[in-house]
C-alpha cells in the first residue's frame, strides 16, 4: 500500500505544479498516470510542439515544459505510479481513500486530486476502409518526432491548429508537404492560416482544397495516398507520399473516472469554483483541463492556479485546525524534504525619513 498526503491522478502539467505547491505546505505527493512516462498531452501527443503561453517563456516546447516542471518539483521527492490506470476508488471509515489501479496498486491518501486533463485520448480516424492496415506503417494520428519526415514526402489532412502548425514545421524538415482540407476554410489561428498561405505561394508546400483523402495506397508501407476534390465527384487523383498524418483531433475519454460518484457535466467534473476547486465529493479536487465551472478556460495558465488553491484547501484537510500563514518563496527560501534549505536572498529595507 502506497500512502500520501495528496494523490494526484494525472502527471501532466497542472499534477507535476501541484507537487511543488504542495510541497511547499510540508505535503507530500504521489502520482498515478497510465502513460509510461510524466508530462501528460506535452510528453505524449507533441512533445516538439512550442507553446507561447507560459509566464516569462516567450516560447517552450512542450517537451522542455514537462523537464522544468520536473525539475522543480524535484526537490519535493514525489512518488510516480506510471503505465497504470486509477480505476477504482474506495471512502475509508477515517475519511481517507483508496485508489486502485488497473494492475492492482494500491494508494492511501486524505485527498485526491484529479488532474488528468480531459482523461484518455482516442485519435479520431478518417473513413479509409483500409486505414488500420498502415497504422505505424506510414500512418501517424500524431507527430511526437518531427526528425521522423526529415526529407520525406508528407501528406496532412485537417483544418485545425494542428494541421496548420505541422505544416508550418515540417515545411522546413520533410522534402514536400501538403495540406489536404475538406473545405476553403480553416478553423486555426488567423496567423496561421496566413502562413501556410504564404508557403502555398512561396511553393514550399501543397495546398489542396476543398478535398479529402479517400484512399490509401502501398504494400508494407504507404506509397500513396488517393484524393477525392469536392467539386469533382468523379475525379480521384494520388499523391506520392511516404507519410499520412490526419489530424482530425483527439476523442476524451474520463475513462473509470467517470464512475466514482463525480458530477459530471459534459465529459468534464464540476467544481465548486468559489472556494478550492473540491467536487461533491468531500476530499476529491478537480483541477486543470478536466474539471468545469462556470468562465472555465482550458489554459495550462489556470490549472497552475487552480492546482495553488487546492492545495491550500487540502493543507486544512490533512491538518484540521492548524493555521496556514500564506508565505513567499522570495522571503522564506524552500525548504526540502531531504531537509536542505536554499535560502532566499537577504532583503533590505530602506526606511523612509
């Protein structure tokens, strides 16, 4: 049996911020994620993909995020359960809970918070009725090492951030891209949409619109891909490619979750915002892409400050009546586990006459 003060299921970004804040408390935490490694979506799904909405980072890949969130909770020594799924969760008489996971690991603790994001994630698979044949073959539903197309030919289909993004990248890595959209519009950024226009012009990519891919061609490994044009019923045309990469996006899943007694509003759990982001269920927290209150954004930005106030709520969970005074690092250093201190520079104080 495995026990803490605050069990975190999920190790993506907001759960790794929540060690620190916690650890700053004296709390300590324990992760559980099913993906066999920390970081969530940024490690999994596009860990070469930069994000331009972390405070003081102008630009990090998401990868790089997931290293310092490590780094700095470090010090704080968590405890990781990983390659498990939280499957099932039991009230103890004292109030505490056990989790148990899909391999039978069991985990004590006086508070659970969940930050699994929108949970488990499913790529949504285009109509091709010889897809599967070629997954990891050829075809990719997502692009976690970009140096896999370098100087290869290179087919996207969507018409969303993603779609735009890769095609952006690796217009400058494989040695021909295109973008395949069933219609003129894109849903992405504005920006994007210019660039990509910019390289169609430029002739560093292929854009083709309206028109899906219908087909897929190859023995072993894809050597072609079979485009239908909207305006053209009949006409069908290939494209050489070594790579098909739809990116129609990916289907959550809150998976056994969902079946822990949660209030559960469209695929998301409900907090109670007002105060620490708790669930109906006493002790329970939601924090990060997977919880939903009213003015909700899914912004890594707001699960590290959902992730900051829970804490403060689990701090008067775990020690009941004792008084928590709200203390900067600048002025107090921080303390470690292993009982060593960095201290924080000396302040000084100028008074005024």
């Amino acid at each position: 049996m495995i026990t803490t003060d605050i069990l975190i299921i999920g190790a993506g970004p907001t759960g790794l911020f929540t060690v620190f804040e916690a650890g700053l408390l004296k709390l300590k935490c324990h992760l559980i994620d099913a993906l066999p490694q920390p970081g969530g979506q940024c490690s999994e799904i596009y860990p070469k993909k930069p994000i331009y909405d972390i405070p003081a980072y102008p630009e990090i890949l998401a990868g790089d995020l997931t290293d310092k969130l490590l780094e700095q909770c470090k010090q704080f020594e968590p405890g990781f359960t990983l390659g498990e799924r939280a499957d099932t969760i039991e009230k103890q008489e004292d109030g505490s809970f056990i989790v148990t996971t899909n391999k039978g690991t069991k985990h004590k603790a006086p508070v659970v918070a969940i930050a699994s994001g929108l949970g488990s994630f499913e790529p949504r698979k285009p109509l091709i009725h010889n897809i599967t044949d070629f997954e990891e073959k050829g075809v990719e539903y997502m692009i976690k090492e970009p140096e896999l197309y370098r100087d290869k030919k290179v087919v996207i289909a969507g018409g969303g951030d993603s779609a735009l993004d890769w095609c952006i990248f690796l217009s400058d890595v494989a040695s021909e891209v295109t973008l395949i959209h069933r219609r003129n519009e894109f849903r992405g950024h504005l920006d994007s949409v210019e660039k990509v226009q910019e390289l169609k012009n430029a002739g560093k990519i292929n854009l083709i619109t309206p028109a899906e891919v219908v087909g897929i061609v190859g023995d072993e490994k894809v050597n072609a891909v079979v485009v239908k044009q909207a305006q053209h019923i009949e006409k069908e045309f290939e494209i050489e490619c070594d790579h098909f990469v739809p990116l129609f996006g990916l289907s959550p899943k809150l998976g056994p979750i969902a079946n822990w007694g949660l209030e559960i509003e469209k695929n998301a759990i409900k907090v109670n915002n007002a105060l620490d982001y708790q669930t109906n269920i006493p002790g329970i927290f939601a924090i990060g892409d997977g919880n939903t209150y009213p003015g909700k954004l899914k912004l890594i930005l707001c699960g590290f400050h959902e992730a900051t106030l829970m804490c403060q709520a689990a701090f008067q969970i775990i020690n009941p009546g004792k008084k928590n005074v709200l203390k900067y690092t600048t002025v107090t250093g921080i303390d470690g586990f292993d009982g060593s201190r960095k201290e924080a520079p000396k302040q000084v104080v100028k008074k005024i006459n």
